[in-house]
C-alpha cells in the first residue's frame, strides 16, 4: 500500500522466507502462520524450542557473572547470621516497587526483619536521599539495599558508609565511570559489568540476588539449621514477571522465561495483593501481558505518581485482605485522577509541540506541570510523533524531567553526559527512559545538545512513516483457536513484538464511545461475517473522528486480536491501530 492511512502511515509487510517456513512447519510440526511469524522474526531453527518453551533452569546465568555479585551475598549471608534489620530502599515505579516485595517478601518468608522505604516523588524525587537513610539506619537498619536506584546516589551512600551501614545497590539503569562507595553495586549495566545481562530490569536483578542467596544459605545448611523451610523462589515470579512488563525490557533471553513463567504463577493467585487488584480490574482468566502493562501496572504506579508513593509496595507484601482491599481501592482512585490530569495536561502539551514540529528532539518545559504524569505524557508525545520527548516541570526556576526515547536513540547516555558536562545537576536512567533535574536557564543548553547528538549518532535507519505488519487475516480467522495458534509465541512485549494483521475490504456497522476515550465498533467482513473492534484513546484523533463517521466506503483496518473473557465466554476482538481506505 502505496498511500498514507489515516494516522500518516505507509502499511509495510514483514519479510519472510518460503524455504524456512517450510522447514519449520517440517521439523517441529507447527502451523503455517506460527512458521511465518518465526520465520519473520528471524528465529534460528536450531533454538526454536527454546524459544516456544524458555525455562527458568535452562537460562538462568551463572550469579556470580555480575559484577559485586560475590560482595553482596557474603555482606547480606553476614547479616542474616547476625540478625540484623533489613532496610530496603526502593522506586516508586512498577519496577522499584515489585523489586522491593520481592526482597521483602524472600526475607519475610526466611524470618528476617525487614523494613521498606519508598520516597514521595513530590517532597524527595527520584532515588535515595539523605532523611530516607537516616530513617533507615535510625530504626535499626544494619543494611540497606536499594533497589531500582542507587547507582548514582553518592551523598546518601556516603553518610551509611559513615555510620557503618553497609549499601548494597541492586539496579539496571546506566552509570557513570565514578561509583558509589557502595559494599556492592549489582548493576548489568554500570560502565564495568561485563554479564552481558544489561536487557535485565531492577527486579530481574534482584531475582537473580535471590537465587544465590538462597543457593548459599542452603549450601551452609542455614535452613536446616534453623528449621526454616527453604523458599521456593520460583513462587515469587508473579512480581519479577510485573516489574519486567512493565518496565518495558526486551523480551529475550532470561526475560522472556520469566514472564512465561510468571504468568503461570499468576493463575494460581497466590500473592494477596495482587490477586485484590485482580478482582479489582475484573480480570477473571489467567492473565497476559497485556493485563500487566495496561491494567495492574497503571494503578500500581498511580501510588507514585499522584497518591502515596509506598501504596504499591504496601498492597505487594500485605497479607491482610482487610487492608490488601483498602489499598487497592486507593491506588484505583489514584489512578482514576492521574487519568483525569493526564488527559488535559496532555492536550495541553500536545498544543505546544506546534511549536517545535522541525525539531528532531521534543524538550519542552512549563510551570508547574505535574511531576507523576510528565513521564507518561512524554511517552504518549513520543509515541505520536515518533520523536524523542523531554518533558520538565519548572517549580522556582528548577526543573525536573521526564525523558522518553526511540530506538536508536540511548537517551540514558545522554542524560549521564549531560551530568558529566555540568548542564544537569543530577540524572539518569536506560536506552528508552530516563530523569533528571536542571536550572531552567540551562533547558536551551541541554535541548541544542540532544538535537546535535541526535543528529550525528541517531541510528535508526527505518522510515518512520512505516507501519511493520505481519500478514492479511480474514474475519473468520478471529477464533480462539487461531488465537491460541498466534499466542504460542506469546509473552509479547518489547523484543517480541505482538503480531499485527490486516482485515481488508469491511464496513463499520456501529461505532460508541467507551469510558472517556475509547471507540468500540461493530464491522463486517465482505464474507458476511461481523466481528468487534476496539480503538484505544482515538477519541478525537483521525482514526476515531473517521470510526465515528460510519463512512460507508469499504476500509482496511490494521492492529492485534485479543481474547475477552468474561464469565466464561470467550471472544476474540480486534484491537484496531490504523486504518487505510480503499
């Protein structure tokens, strides 16, 4: 298709080849539309039950490949022979507060004293801070390990050191050459790390610390000794696979066995919290990814973002379903008001980005824009113009923002050479995402330094007006045993993109709003056959505006099927992205 759709993209079909769709129909007796989605995804035949089937056992790496790995489980096994409270410093994001119930939890479930601190995104910022750790070390905290943070807290780290505390940072985002004088930093991604594990999110990481912790303790014959039955830490995949959802890490290796898994976990509903918030969200069958990303995490990161920042952590660890329910009510309405600021601080920034249409690299700033929403606001700006976007929110000529990149794109780095180069006073973050706080008469500097590097080291040779699909569909093919085909390659996320079609040449029939911004519509297919679409946040948008005007010319509609299931009935429902006319 030659033409733009409707959201100004040109439709292109993923390659594949013939002979390896043949081969993998032949050697592991798979569907033809399983072996071309394999065969475009460029899956060796040799790994493709590896792939189909990723074990926990079969990837989990060597601990010790990570560097300060040995340092942080001889200080932590000292502590646990020595009794001393645990204190956990974590984000108040998805990933921090999964990685902190999970250290929790482990330590909990071993007998040990545990006490969380989660900052107020508002009052504290972003990572640890000086009146954190003392509230730590003044309640007993003969440890601290933070937690999806860490790597750049030099100040707080320091005063432990002086007090004889001893910090273990478990974390995943970029750092500098200069490190903390922390006993351990376990970090993939520090400048020096060579594991090759760098696609782990926070909670990865901590996984990872649990699984030789507990090795050790057992290899010293500490649980028989204490007559404390050993965990089984595959129990607590539910919140690693969370966090690794919901931060948006690629889906491969190791990840990728951890969501398969997680999931499984997450049937059995074992975690109170988590199963309040499933009942909550109505989420009757065993969950997916999607129920991760778009459902559970939103209202776990709503605490952080307009509510109380411990919320998250607190539903994750609690084990009284009096309080479990109270939390989660919270967190829904938290999440309910970030919805209502987000929509009209997001059609205001949207308003100023005319501004900056020839820029390469979105920065913009304005007084007093909400702190929790700013990052997802960044990423929905993003994602519309398929440009990096750096949001700040000025409060008394100080700014503090959000930053959203492409692929191709290391924003993290650009952040840490930003610091480097006195233009930030402190930041951080990955490849995708990052934050940070500046001067605002420095907001100029910092945005003609993301244009030029954006210029000289943007990597990303694809067309951003392409629209990547997988293959045409028709009608009859949204069946739950054609899905159940399509989701064998399942958990989809970043890394393994879930596969979009093309229905061709149908009608809308009926179009109605749903909630506040999404369009529900009823089409029909030149064969007669009728089925359901879903467009997400279309409301005033061109594809919902073109949905609403139940145009009686035949069009094409591109996007992903998913599976309703609501008391027992199941349907397969198209989740429409874009469409072309004919």
């Amino acid at each position: 298709m030659n033409s733009l759709s409707v959201c100004g993209k040109r439709w292109v079909y993923k390659k594949f080849k013939s002979s390896e769709v043949s081969d993998f129909i032949e050697k592991y007796s798979l569907t033809e539309i399983v072996a071309k989605l394999l065969s475009i995804r460029k899956k060796n035949i040799d790994n493709i039950d590896l792939f189909l089937n990723p074990k926990i056992k079969n990837l989990l790496p060597n601990p010790m490949q990570l560097k300060d790995m040995r340092n942080a489980i001889e200080r932590t096994y000292e502590n646990i022979l020595n009794g001393g409270l645990i204190g956990i410093f974590g984000d108040y994001d998805v990933d921090g507060a999964t990685s902190t119930a999970l250290l929790a939890r482990y330590f909990f479930s071993i007998k040990q004293k545990v006490h969380t601190y989660i900052p107020d995104r508002q009052t504290e910022g972003y990572g640890p801070n000086i009146n954190g750790f003392k509230n730590l070390i003044n309640i007993g905290a003969k440890i601290i390990f933070t937690v999806d943070c860490g790597t750049s807290s030099y100040e707080p780290i320091e005063l432990a050191q002086k007090l004889n505390v001893d910090v273990i940072v478990l974390d995943h985002h970029q750092s500098d050459i200069k490190l903390p004088n922390a006993c351990a930093i376990v970090n993939p991604n520090r400048y020096d790390d060579t594991s090759g594990l760098n696609y782990l999110c926070a909670a990865g990481v901590c996984f990872i610390f649990l699984a030789a912790l507990n090795k050790k303790l057992r290899d010293n014959n500490w649980f028989k000794n204490n007559h404390i039955t050993e965990p089984n830490i595959l129990d607590f995949l539910d919140l690693v696979s969370l966090g690794t959802v919901c931060d948006v890490v690629p889906l491969i290796g190791l990840n990728r066995a951890i969501v398969k898994q997680g999931l499984k976990i997450f049937k059995n509903r074992s975690n109170l919290g988590l199963k309040t918030l499933f009942d909550l969200c109505k989420i009757e069958s065993r969950p997916t990814t999607f129920d991760l990303g778009y459902k559970l995490g939103p209202r776990i990161n709503a605490g952080g973002r307009v509510g109380k920042s411990s919320h998250g952590v607190e539903l994750l660890i609690s084990e009284d379903p009096e309080k479990a329910y109270e939390i989660a009510i919270a967190l829904n309405k938290s999440n309910l008001e970030r919805q209502s600021i987000e929509m009209m601080l997001y059609e205001q920034i949207d308003l100023e980005v005319k501004k900056f249409h020839n820029h390469p690299v979105l920065v913009m700033s304005g007084n007093h824009w909400h702190e929790g929403i700013i990052g997802i606001i960044a990423s929905r700006i993003k994602d519309k113009y398929n440009k990096p976007t750096i949001l700040i929110s000025i409060n008394k000529k100080k700014g503090k923002g959000s930053a959203r990149s492409i692929v191709g794109f290391d924003i993290g780095s650009q952040i840490i050479k930003a610091v480097q180069s006195n233009i930030l006073e402190k930041g951080g973050g990955h490849k995708m995402a990052g934050g940070f706080t500046i001067n605002e008469d420095k907001i100029p500097i910092f945005r003609n330094l993301l244009i030029r590097n954006f210029e000289k080291f943007y990597t990303n040779s694809s067309n951003d007006l392409n629209l990547f699909l997988d293959s045409t569909i028709a009608p009859t093919a949204l069946n739950e045993n054609f899905f159940q085909e399509i989701n064998s390659l399942a958990p989809f996320g970043s890394g393994n993109a879930e596969p979009k079609f093309v229905i061709e040449n149908i009608k809308v029939l009926s179009s109605n709003l749903v909630g506040d911004m999404h369009i529900k519509t009823i089409l029909l297919g030149k064969d007669g056959s009728t089925f359901k679409g879903f467009a997400w946040n279309a409301k005033n948008t061109p594809l919902g505006q073109l949905l609403d005007q139940k145009i009686k010319k035949n069009i094409n509609v591109a996007g992903k099927m998913r599976l309703n299931e609501w008391r027992g009935k199941k349907e397969v429902e198209f989740i429409i992205e874009d469409i072309s006319l004919n």
